[in-house]
C-alpha cells in the first residue's frame, strides 16, 4: 500500500475513531466526517480540512479498499476498512487510530487515551501490541510503527505510526501543515486588534454624546 498523505490519514483516522466512541452515528455522512477531522480536540496537527478535499481523500482510500460507501441511506454514509485491508486485531487498530490522529505518544499516553476505544489491561499490554507492529514481517507489508528517539529527558520512547512513510517523511508533513497556521496567526491578531480599536472608539463616541446630553464635561476634562 503506498504511502497516505496527511489528510487521507486524518480522514481515516476520524473514521476509526467515530466507530469505536460513537457507534450509534455511524457510518458517517460526509459533513460529519469533515466535523470530525476538524475537531480542536485529540488531534495534532489541528487541520481544516474542505468537503472537496475530505471527498477526495475519501475516493483514494476507496481504490485502496480501506473505505466503502454503505447503502440504505438518502445520504451517502462511510465505513473504514481498516482492519481487514492491514491485517490487524482490534487493539492493534486503536493504536494505530490514535496515532494517526494524536501524534506521536508514549505507551503510557496511549493507554490513557484509548480508554474510549479500547481498554489495555496495561501499559505493558500496549507495548506488546506495538512490539507486533513494529516486528511486522515484511510479507504482511513490513512495521507499521516505529519507536522515535528519546527526547532528552525524557523517561518513556514516543511512538510513531508509518502509514504516511518514512518517520522523516511524516515529520515533514507534520511541519508544513503547520505553516499557514504560523502565517495566519499575526494577521488573524492585528485584525482582531484593529476591530477591538474600532469597538473600543465606538463605544468613547457613545459615551461622550452621553456625557454632553447630561451637560457634563467631555471625557478627559474632569480634572
């Protein structure tokens, strides 16, 4: 299977999540999948990801057979593959949803954020599985994950999933996708500033003509 790119991996992810936390809702429709890839919480990088590109996402991991659409609904609705195209149990598959969504984690935060999805018995259940998937041989289509160095300091190894290639790979993705919200973020600020100015000079205007109609002293002149 080739390489996913940053959304496809997003996409999917929300897929496998969506059916593990909240079953009752799925499969998704596609505005709900877009809600759930843009969510502010449990995801890094935070994403907005259109209609059109969540769609095409979804049409390539079609071909992959990693997505299909179900039928019976006047809304087209989809559910992952995941488990049956990769091979792998259902512990498995939480973590590496987490880690498609989350980021790069310890074993320990795995454990505590796949509470919803999957209870490990244990950290040392949690490393198991990633020992499995990090073994994989290469006729089942190689490691899945990968241990990233120890930051310094650090007590616990974070873990990496490679579904979107090579960990250097993934890092750059990572990196680029935060790059218009860096870009964004001083022009979002100074626009945000000036409108409070504006707010503010409204409010000093109303205020005077106030203070006028009551025959007292402009703002600034009572000392």
């Amino acid at each position: 299977m080739r390489p996913l790119t940053l959304i496809e991996t997003r996409v999917l992810g929300t897929l496998m999540e969506k059916a593990r936390t909240v079953p009752d809702s799925y499969p998704l429709s596609l505005n709900a999948l877009v809600a759930g890839c843009n969510q502010k919480s449990a995801r890094d990088p935070l994403l907005e990801v259109t209609d059109a590109q969540a769609q095409e996402a979804l049409d390539e991991l079609k071909r992959l057979a990693l997505v299909f659409e179900t039928s019976g609904s006047r809304v087209t609705r989809w559910e992952h593959n995941f488990e049956r195209v990769l091979g792998v149990p259902s512990q498995s598959s939480a973590l590496l949803g987490l880690l498609m969504l989350r980021g790069p984690q310890t074993a320990g935060e795995l454990r505590i954020n796949s509470e919803r999805w999957h209870r490990f018995a244990d950290i040392s259940s949690v490393e198991a599985f990633l020992a499995e998937l990090e073994e994989r041989s290469a006729d089942k289509g190689g490691a899945l994950v990968a241990r990233l160095p120890k930051a310094p300091g650090a007590r616990e190894q974070r873990w990496a999933h490679l579904l979107s290639g090579a960990l250097a790979d993934n890092a750059g993705a990572r990196d680029a996708s935060r790059e218009p919200a860096r870009e964004a973020a001083p022009a979002g600020l100074a626009g945000r500033l000036q409108a409070l100015e504006g707010e503010v000079a409204v409010l000093r205007e109303e205020l005077q003509s106030l203070r006028e109609s009551l025959g007292l002293s402009r703002l600034g002149q009572d000392r």
